[in-house]
C-alpha cells in the first residue's frame, strides 16, 4: 500500500493538473460525470506515474489554462473525457 504522504502528494498533482485544465473535480462529481471511487483510482494511477517531478514542475509554474494533460500523464484518458463532457 502507498504511504499516506505519497497518496496526498497524487492527490494534489491530480487535483492541480484538473485545475490546470479548467476542472473542479467536486463540480465534476456533484454533477455526476464523475465518481468518488474514480478520484480514487485516479490518485493511485497518479502515484505510479514515472513523471511527478516534471509534472509538480509545469504546475507549481502557475500552468492554469493547459489544452491537455502531458502525455506521461496516467490520467490524461480520464481528463480528457472530463473536458469533452463539461459545459
């Protein structure tokens, strides 16, 4: 099992990406396109990725307006159906 530092670490890059390319993951949920137990999975995809340094980098750069997620991202599939389906 992960270590909780580790998960909060994805947990943030996850939720800063989704920002980054103008989702609230709440909003998100609450409107039902998307489910708590995929944030969850998506954390844990998030924490298998090969590239958290480049990642933690291109946000704490202040990225807010991205097109796309990178593609190293473990959750760009998911991102971007998100993307395609919000209005």
């Amino acid at each position: 099992m992960r270590d909780l530092v580790t998960l909060k670490k994805h947990a943030a890059l996850f939720d800063g990406m989704s920002q980054a390319l103008g989702l609230d993951l709440e909003e998100e949920a609450i409107a039902g396109r998307l489910q708590f137990d995929e944030i969850s999975e998506a954390v844990l995809r998030c924490s298998r990725c090969a590239h958290p340094g480049p990642c933690a980098t291109q946000l704490s750069s202040g990225a807010t307006d991205l097109a796309m997620a990178p593609d190293y991202c473990r959750n760009s599939d998911l991102l971007g159906f998100l993307q395609d389906t919000t209005v």
